[in-house]
C-alpha cells in the first residue's frame, strides 16, 4: 500500500508500507521525496524510512 503523509514537517512525501504497529503506525520506506525546492540549512533532511501515525497520512 502507497501513503502520502498529509501533516506535520514531512507533509507531502509519500511511501510504501513495509509494517503496521498495533499502536496505530505504520513503518514506511519513503519512494517519492518532496518536490525539489532550493536546499536551505534549515531544512532537515529527509530519511529513506519512517515511522508515522496513521491518522497523519493517507492512502494514494
């Protein structure tokens, strides 16, 4: 299953489901990062896995 995080600081990627927690989070692998923008250091860098609540995302 494919997600798109919808809130918080990584809004916009999405990611492939690789597990399901029973505490309501999923573990993600990350396949599409933000749209490219000019890099600030401010910016935090975006990790190739995750784990996010569910009710933070949803399904694409």
């Amino acid at each position: 299953m494919k997600i798109e995080i919808t809130k918080g600081k990584f809004k916009g990627i999405r990611g492939r489901v690789v597990g399901v927690y029973t505490d309501g989070r999923y573990d993600i692998n990350v396949i599409k990062s933000k749209p490219t923008q000019p890099t600030q250091p401010s910016q935090p860098k975006i990790p190739t896995q995750m784990v996010i609540k569910i009710n933070n995302c949803r399904e694409i």
